[in-house]
C-alpha cells in the first residue's frame, strides 16, 4: 500500500495505490474527479445559454419551427421527432453501457464484448445524427431577410405558415456580386452569395401579395409577430441582406446568439460523445484480447462506463434547457 508520512505527526496521507478512500479505487476516483469539473463546465454555458435566452426572449426562436426535419421525409413537418430520437439512442447505449459493467462484474469476457460493441454503435448513431442535425441548421430552409437595423424578417401566408424564398422571389437579369468588407460597406459581408438577392425577394414580394412578412417578435401569444401587407412592404424596403441558414454570423431562424450557442453547446457535447466512442472503441479491443481477463477485472469498463453515463445526463440538461425550455 503506497503512502506517505510527514515528518512531525506521523500521520499518513494517502498516495494513490491500492487504497481506497470512499470505497473507491485511485482510478475510479480521479474519474469522478474529472467528472466534477467538467460538469461545472458545462453548468456555465448552460447558465450562459439560459442568461442570454431570458434577456432576448422577445427575439429567440421556436425551437418547434428549427429543428423540423427527418430523414426521408423531406417536407414534412416533425419537430422535435429527430432530436427526440437522438436522446432515445444515447440513453439506450447508456443502459448498454450498464450492462457491459454488470458481465464485467460476474467476468463474462463475450456479454461485455456484445454491451460495449452495442454502446459504440449508439455512440456512432447519435454523433452521426448530430452532424446531420447540423446540415440542416447551417443549409437552412426557408430564408429570410435582414434589415439596415439588424433586424430579422421571415415570409408568411395569409395563414401563417412560412413561405420559402424560393416560392416567389423574382429572377431578375442582373450581376450579382458576393459583398465584402473591402467593397463598399467594410461592416458587413456575405460568407456565400445567398441563391436570390434582395431585389429579387422584393420583387418577388410585390408580385405575391398574398406573401406576408412575420418580424422575429414575439408576442403575448408567443408567436412571431406577423404585419399587414402595408407595413411589409414598409419593412421590406430596408432590407440589405438575404439570410439562408445559419452561421456564426447569421441566422435566419432569429438571434444571432441563439446559432453560437446551438454550435458551441451541442459541438462541446458531440465532442465529448466522439471521444467517449473511441475510448470505448479502445476498451473493446482490450476485451477481445483478454487483457482485462487476465487481470480478473473489468474495472476500466466501469470507469469508462462512468464518463459515458456522464455525457448521457449532460444530453438530458442540455435537451431540456435547449430544445424543451
């Protein structure tokens, strides 16, 4: 038993080793350790998130009308149907994980080979459908434009449902030129030249008059708020950029702030989920060659099992302040 004795009481300090303070070995405690901080991590920018939310509450979008997509079924509306889906796989591979743990307890080398290739396999799944996820929000749906003031403006029916652009906006014979901060305004500028550019939606605009403008205002009903034809083409008229998708810059579903956290947020996450699935990749081959067999212990399972628990609750903290609240 490694220890270590100070020189005026005698008294013994623990070293690492073989003890166990709290019942837990040096490996699993440092575990826990690591656990600890990287929970008050992302406590912060959840607390961050939340902060920013409530004080631009009257602009933050719906998460229901951005995150509508499904696989194969394009055009049809589902919200929330897909990020519901990727929770249900993560807490899966976490139930996996707890049974990779248990045959790791009774040392069954083939049940904690099967737990933990099924783990990394919903590991894979989630990161997968996170990158898709991310496609979608960067490429954008129905676009929108920008105002002089900063200011988000989106396209509706008479009903309220949204119009893309690519629903009525004109194609006019011009050259069209991607702006830059180096050409006219040094302020702003353009990372892609966006598929119509605002005179087209104008003119699209007054040839559809049926085509309404919804500000990214939310009302008492909380909804976007959605102006008459008069005051449309009013607003329309101080339009200097078109939005698709969203970036660190832009975003066509509301506030700026709300693409920053959703990139930096969820990829903080998907970073952890893609480093839990190689270290279990790792953890998996180890058990095909017997290693842990030979030591007659799986402990390293169950501390790998830790983290991937960890990063499952992380997920459930982050649906629930990001997608539900």
């Amino acid at each position: 038993m490694e220890t270590v004795t100070t020189a005026n009481s005698g008294e013994k300090i623990w070293g690492g080793g073989d003890t166990q303070p709290m019942g837990a070995s040096y490996g699993k405690l440092m575990m826990w350790f690591f656990i600890v901080s990287d929970a008050l991590t992302f406590s912060g920018f959840l607390a961050a998130y939340g902060f920013s939310r409530f004080k631009f509450i009257e602009t933050w979008p719906l998460a229901d009308e951005v995150f509508t997509h499904f696989p194969f079924m394009h055009g049809v509306s589902a919200p929330m149907y897909y990020v519901a889906f990727m929770t249900f796989v993560l807490i899966f591979s976490s139930v996996t994980m707890v049974l990779a743990v248990d045959a790791g307890h009774q040392l069954k080398k083939d049940k904690v080979a099967l737990y933990l290739f099924l783990t990394i396999i919903g590991g894979f799944i989630f990161v997968g459908s996170q990158a898709w996820e991310w496609k979608n929000f960067i490429k954008g749906e129905y676009g929108a434009i920008e105002t002089k003031g900063g200011s988000l403006l989106q396209f509706v029916d008479k009903e309220g449902k949204r119009v893309a652009l690519a629903d009525f906006a004109a194609t006019l014979p011009e050259e069209r030129e991607q702006l830059t901060r180096n050409k006219g305004r040094w302020f702003m500028d353009e990372a892609t030249l966006p598929t119509y550019s605002v005179a087209e939606v104008q003119a699209g605009f007054k040839a559809h008059p049926e085509v309404l403008i919804r500000t990214e205002v939310i009302n008492d009903k909380k909804q976007k708020t959605i102006l008459s034809r008069e005051e449309s083409e009013l607003r329309l008229a101080q339009a200097t950029l078109v939005v698709e998708g969203a970036n660190l810059t832009r975003n066509e579903y509301g506030s700026k702030l709300f693409a920053d956290f959703f990139f930096f947020i969820t990829g903080f996450h998907g970073f952890h989920v893609f480093s839990g699935v190689i270290i279990n990749i790792i953890i998996f081959f180890n058990v095909l060659l017997g290693t842990y067999e030979k030591r007659k212990s799986y402990e390293m399972v169950e501390k790998v099992g830790l983290y991937w628990h960890f990063v499952d609750l992380v997920w459930v903290f982050v649906f629930t302040v990001f997608y539900l609240v």
